[in-house]
C-alpha cells in the first residue's frame, strides 16, 4: 500500500531542538527565570507563540503586547544565529538515508511541523527537494497537539489518515498523530513518549524491515 510517512522536523529531521532550547533559555533568564529541562520538554512541537505564553504563566509574568512581541522576536533573532551556522552534519543519523529509502519504494513523504522557520532549515541541509507536501507552522492556525498539521499534510499527500505514519519527537505531536489515528512513532526517549505506538532511540533503530512491515500493513 502506499503510505503517507510525515515527518516533524525539530528533534527528528534535524538537532534543532537544542537551539530552541537555549534561546528558550536565554529568554527566561532575561525575564528573570529559571527555564528546566523538563519544561523545555513540555514547549516542544509547540508554537513560538504558545511557548512564550506557557513560560509567561510558569513565571507569573503578564506582559503588554509589545512587550510580548518583542520577546518573540528576539527569541527567535537568537534561535536564527544558531540556524545560520548550521550545515548538513546537523542532520539526525539516517535520516537522509530513511528519506531515500522510502521514496525509492513509493512513499508519500510530507514535512509535519509547527516550525515557522521549517523551509529554509530544510535548504540549509538541503533535504528540501525530498518533501512532497510541507505543512509548517505558516499554514496552520492549531498548534499541536492539535491533528490540524498532520491532516493537512495527509490531505496534500491524498493519503488517508489511517494510512499515515507520524515521526515525532514530541509528546504535544505524538498526541496529535493519535488524535488523527495515524500510526505515531516517537523518537528519542521512552518515558516521555509512552503515548505513542512505537518508540525509537532515533532512525539508526528504525531497519528496512520495520518500515516494509508498515508498507505490507504487518504494522498498523
Ligand atoms: C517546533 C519546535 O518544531 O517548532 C518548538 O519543537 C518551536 O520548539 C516550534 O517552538 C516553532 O518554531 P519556530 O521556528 O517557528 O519558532
Ligand atoms: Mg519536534
């Protein structure tokens, strides 16, 4: 069967998470606040917007709407310093490699992602040319875990949801891969991902095998 393989970007495609993480960082500590591990886990797959407004709450922090937009930008001023040195190396392992594998069998493959910055990530490692959909964080109105992102890109791809697969590094994404019934693989750590279908360490995990498992409907 032909199956619609989506892709989020931030912590899957590339090891941008930690990007996000120390400009998060950065900010909190401008504002006068710690910023955790563990809550930089709870603001990914998350909007800008969204991020800003849940480490505003942990701190207790209203702001006017200048004050916060400002803040947004300048987060992601920083977060863009970091993108720009960026090169191919920054490309998770198998990554290029799963991409090509599945689109030498046919597969849909289509970008997922909450990310604003997503298309010119992608040239910047020039992984643009192997997505035929692009759903990003300027195309969609609800944030994750919100299904909207992944049931656009299934839409583009003309492949039913129960035949897509979700890549996701993220709890808020994996969720939203449930919420649309698509097969949600999490990548990176079991404890934070136990709500998804699977869950691998990254794509060096992830053999031919499983991914043919999921073409032939051995997996759903
Ligand atoms: C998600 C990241 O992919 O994109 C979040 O996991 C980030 O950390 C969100 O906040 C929005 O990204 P951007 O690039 O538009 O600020
Ligand atoms: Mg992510």
């Amino acid at each position: 069967t032909k199956k619609g393989f989506i892709f989020d970007l931030d912590g899957v495609i590339v090891d941008t998470a930690k990007y996000h993480f120390l400009a998060w960082k950065k900010l909190a500590k401008r504002i006068g606040m710690d910023f955790s591990e563990t809550q930089n886990e709870q603001l990914k797959g998350v909007s800008r917007k969204r991020s800003l407004e849940k480490i505003l709450a942990w701190g207790n922090k209203t702001l006017s709407e200048a004050e916060f937009n400002q803040l947004m930008s300048a987060k992601n001023d920083d977060y863009l310093s970091y993108i720009e040195k960026m090169d191919d190396s920054e490309v998770l392992p198998d990554i290029a490699k799963t991409l090509d594998f599945l689109i030498g069998k046919g597969q849909a493959v289509a970008l997922g992602s909450a990310s604003k910055n997503a298309v010119p990530i992608l040239k910047k490692v020039h992984l643009l040319d192997k997505f035929e959909a692009i759903v990003d964080g300027n195309d969609v109105s609800k944030a994750k875990p919100d299904p909207e992102v992944f049931l656009n890109a299934s839409e583009l791809l003309k492949v039913k949801p129960e035949d897509c697969i979700v890549f996701e590094d993220s709890v808020a994404g994996v969720q939203a891969a449930n919420i649309a019934k698509m097969l949600s693989i999490g990548i990176g750590d079991k404890k934070n991902l136990h709500e998804a279908d699977y869950v691998f360490k990254d794509f060096t995990e992830i053999s031919e095998d499983f991914l043919n498992d999921i073409m032939s409907n051995k997996i759903n």
